[in-house]
C-alpha cells in the first residue's frame, strides 16, 4: 500500500545566516509528516491522545545530503521500519518537490507511555497494534 | 529600584538568510526578559503557576532600530508601565551589550487566568497585586 | 480585487506548555502569509531579491484573541493598510479555517533597502510601486 | 584537558504540549553548545567564518533518556570523538545542571566548506588541523 507523501513549503524564518534551511528544522519536519503520515494509518494524534497514550521520540537520526532553499516545496515519505508492540521505528526521506534531489533521510524511534507509565499497544491498544503490525510486515517485503 | 537587565546571546539558529536574527526570535527574547524579571520582583514563574495563575500575552508589539547578528550578546531591560489589577503592560528595551546600540523596543500586554477565568489579583493574589502596584507607581515617577 | 487566504495548519512543534500555540508563531505566520501575499499580487521574493531589494520588518504588532491549538488550520488574510513609496503596512486577520472564530489580529510596517541603503520603490521599482499604490487604493475604498 | 561544559536555560518557547522541552531543541541546544566549545579550543565561529572556511552539520543523531522542562539549567559536554582532516565527529552530554540528571546524549559529523567546495583541514587550515588532530588523540586517551 502507499501513503500520501508529506509536503511542506520552506519558510524564510527557516533559514539560516548561511542561506539554506537551518538544519534543525528537518527534525521539526519528521514531525509533521509523522503526524500526517499516522493519521494516514488510521491513528490520528487526537484519537490516540483522547485514549490516554503518547508516543514520545526516544531517538533522532538525520543525514544531510543536499541543502534544502526558502520557497522550495520538499516531499516527506515516512514508512514503518520496525515495530516490537513497546518501540515503534520510523524512517524519512525528504526531497525536493520539483527535482527529486534527495535532501536527508533519517530515523525516529518511539515509546509508547499511558501516564508516565511505558506500555506495550499490544495491551493498551490492540486495533492500532494490529495497523502497526501489518506495515510492519508490508515494509519488510518492500525491502 | 533598579533591577538586572537580562542578557542574551544571540543564537546560530536565530539567524536567518539576511544573515540577522530573524526578527520573530525578539518575541522570544522579550518573554525570555520577562520571565526573569518576575522572578527578581517576586513573582517567578513556578511559583505563580503553582497558585494557579497563567498570565498570557494579549497583545505583543516589537519596533526593529538596528539588526542583532550571531554571537552578539543583548541586554534587555524590561518595565511595567501599567497595571489594572485585571491587566498588566510591560516594556522592554534591547540593546547591544557591548557598545549599547539599540537594537529593537517593544511592549506587552497581559491579562490574569485562573483556570479559564479572567481574575483580578487584587482578590487572586493579594500579595502580586501589592508589588505590580508599587512598581507601576515607581514607574510613573521615573517617567 | 479579492486575494487567496493563506492555510497553515498549526504543528505540535509549535505548541507550548499551556497546550496552545506559543504566541510568537502568529509572527511567523505572519510572515508566511505575506509571503504567499506578495507573490499573488505580482511581487514574488524571489524576483525582488533577484533585482537586489529587501524589505526588512520594521514594526509587528499581534493583539491575541483566542488560542489556536494543534491540528487547527488557520486562514490567514493580508491587506495593504498604507504604502508611501519608502514603506509599506500590512495589517493580518487570522481565523479558524473550520469555524471563522478570530485568533488574532496583526499588523506588520516595512522599508525597503537596496544594499544597506533605504530606497523608495518610486525610483527603485515602478512597476512594484504602481502595484501597492493601486492596492492601497483599493483597500481604501474597502474601508 | 578539561573543557568549560556549556550552560543554557530551558525557556517557556522551548517547551511542547506535553509541558516538556520539545525534542527539536536539543539538536538546537548541540549547535549552542558547539560554538562555544569550538571557541573554546582556539577555533572561534567568526575567525573560522573569517577565513572563508564553514563546516556544515552532516548527520546529527539524538538519543532521549529523560524529559527536561521549563525552567531547568542543563550542562551540556560535548568532546572530539574523530576528526579526519576531511570531517569532524563530536558527541553531546546533557544533564540537568542541579541533579546530573541525564537528559540526552548526541552526536553530530561535519564536514569543511572553502565557497562550496569540500576541503581538509590539513591543507586549508593546518593549525586548526592541529587543534583537532590533538583533541583526538586525547579524546582517545580517555576512552
């Protein structure tokens, strides 16, 4: 199956003294194509906050290969890379909208808590568990 | 009365392709003074919020004289020129710790919340009214 | 004449402890939304900073009126308030796309500079001065 | 040799909906982090700016272990872990400043930039080709 891709407009106040897109801004990107991407999947942030749960970052990778410009349009392809019940392993590729030019790739890793309290959506939350479980499956044969 | 200024050093990743600090980032600074200005008066942060009291901006106004760059440091002083009981008006005043040019003036306004309500600290906090209210009392004669 | 509004759909990124969007986006979104504005009305940056002219924020002014939350789309309305050749004033109207309710209204004042040097667009870029002269109009009539 | 660790207030901007700081600040507070380190060993931004030379972040990576907030000092540490002449690899320690609480570790990679242009420090800069080569080999030392 194959979800929209993300696409976000740089701003101005994105950029940088060097001209590009100050690098810490494509961690903030991850982020809002998770969110879409999530409730492409049927997990929307509001469904999966109103049942009590949060999926904090507990690690963040990216690699920077190009140098993404102000006004550009860039494309965020997310997909499922692991997923253990307890750990949810997302991966990002982002480019450029009307080149194609590969801007930077990276890696989110992601607990689930119910409180404070680390749960696996196994328990807490079979439906999304089972969505989850599928992509899971879908990516490795991609692969 | 004579409190300390606050100083902060301007950041990479608050400069922007002009190769300035992109001038949303003053807002920041502004609540970054404020918040250490009320704790030397004696209403820190915590401690109001712990009383149940939030005090959100209602109205922010920033005038740009001359362009901060990376590495400077500013030093921003900030005053209360008025206050109701049920609003409070700060002003603040940026500048270049170095050589003292100025680099932007600015206000804010804020009102008293207490859970979703709209309070007065003359019955909130009986205590923040009495030192809003001397300090907007030393304010006039300063002027 | 009627001009496209702007859509930006309100990130967790910029959200802040209270659960609303820290008030110093608005002025990004500010931002975005001239942006998109200038483009529209025949002013695209590019093309202005390619003929070597900028036009730096030279006063903002955000009065807050209800909180937007994350996931909310925002629409966002520019209008021309003034324009004498050396500057140009913008004035802001930001909605719930949903709902219409008002989050805030704004204000932003601009120069224009060729270099570092203040430039009139009179002499510096007739067709951009005939452009906002006839918006200023325009908007006058509105009123 | 013992390096000064880098000192930075969590500010209310920084902080998210869940009322912790926002995971993108980290990447953020490495950069601040960075400088002064960089100023530290002899290798001051501007000097290194001076001499047309930038080394740009290639892969950043940020490991989560536990949440800081509004309000907190964090001390960050951040040592030489490799360094190539061609590219740079330093890691981040963040604690809370009052408890030693760890709050994240990180690591970023650089490369060097003469115009657009990959260069070795060994030829464009040899003394601060020196600097880092012997940072290096104490860093090793220590491990």
């Amino acid at each position: 199956m194959q979800w929209e891709p993300y696409l976000h407009k740089a701003q101005y106040y994105e950029t940088d003294g060097m001209g590009i897109i100050h690098h810490s801004n494509y961690i903030r990107w991850f982020e809002e194509a998770r969110v879409d991407f999530l409730a492409q999947i049927g997990m929307p942030f509001e469904q999966v906050e109103a049942r009590g749960i949060v999926s904090p970052v507990i690690r963040v990778v990216c690699e920077y290969k190009t140098m993404a410009r102000f006004g550009e349009t860039v494309r965020i392809r997310v997909r499922v890379t692991g997923y253990t019940g307890a750990k949810l392993f997302l991966a990002y590729r982002v480019e450029d909208a009307a080149t194609g030019a590969l801007r930077c790739t990276g890696e989110s890793s992601h607990c689930f808590l119910c409180g404070e309290r680390p749960v696996s959506l196994r328990r807490a939350a079979p439906d999304y568990d089972a969505i989850l479980r599928s992509l899971t499956l879908e990516s490795g044969e991609e692969g």
